[in-house]
C-alpha cells in the first residue's frame, strides 16, 4: 500500500470518535508496521511531562527495555533536543545510538509538534539497511499533523 492510500486510513484512525487516544495510536502503528513492509518497529515516544525524558507510549514490534529515554540519547533523546527529523540509514554507523534489538539496521524519527511545542515523537526501526526516503519523511510529517489533532 502506497503513502498516499496509507493517508486517508490514518485520518480514518484519528477521528474515530469511538476510539481513546491510547487506541488511535496503537492502531496507526499496527497500520504502518502491517502495510509499509520495512516498518519492522513503530512505535510513539512522549515527554515525561516537565522532565527532560521520553517515556514510551503505544507501539508494535519486538519489546523494548527502552522505556525511558533521557534527553539527548540516542536518536529519540536526540530528536527531543533538535526538534527535528533524524534518519539513520545503518545505526551501526551512528556513535550515540541505543540498540534495541540485533535485528535493526536503520531507524528514523519525526518530532510530534502540538501549538509548535515538540510533545514526542513516531520512532520506527527498520531491518533493512537505508531503506528510508524524503517520501517516508513527508509521509509521517503526516501521521504526526493528524496525530497533533487529537492534544
């Protein structure tokens, strides 16, 4: 399934008015992680409140030990600080990277604004090595603008 078809079921998903918050997120990851074949991990992170730490919100993928993550590590900790996207085509090659399984080769990372305040962020991790494009970018810049509705 192409971004473009992916985008009116994620608007579907988040104006379901018969679904919680909680719900809405768990099932735009299991859309993606079911329709985007290298989508191995998708997964939300969000601000612990006031703290300068991510806590781990709904996801679909292998479990995690990653429950929180401090501000600036790893490429969520990263995003947290840049606000901005991060794209890491082989983690391998990245210095201030926090493996969360052998199998992952590459993630990526789009920031979740809400009134221009960066409230968390979509975490996906891939198993194949740079599989990650601009149209993947655009594409949860996307999720994320319907996701940021919903606050």
């Amino acid at each position: 399934m192409t971004f473009e078809e992916l985008k009116p079921k994620v608007t579907a998903i988040t104006t379901d008015a018969l679904a919680t918050k909680e719900e809405k997120l768990l099932k735009i990851c299991e859309l993606l992680e079911k329709h985007i074949e290298y989508y191995n991990w998708v997964g939300f992170y969000f601000r612990n409140g006031d703290k300068e730490e991510l806590i781990l919100g709904p996801y679909v993928g292998a479990p995690t030990d990653h429950t929180v993550i401090p501000f600036g590590k790893g490429i969520c900790g990263q995003v947290a600080v840049s606000n901005e996207n991060f794209v890491v085509p082989d983690v391998q090659a990245q210095d201030n990277y926090i493996a969360c399984s052998f199998t992952v080769k590459s993630e990526i990372v789009v920031p979740l604004f809400v009134n221009g305040q960066n409230i968390g962020q979509i975490d996906i991790d891939s198993n194949v090595l740079d599989p990650f494009t601009d149209a993947d970018e655009r594409f949860l810049e996307f999720v994320n603008s319907e996701i940021s509705k919903l606050y």
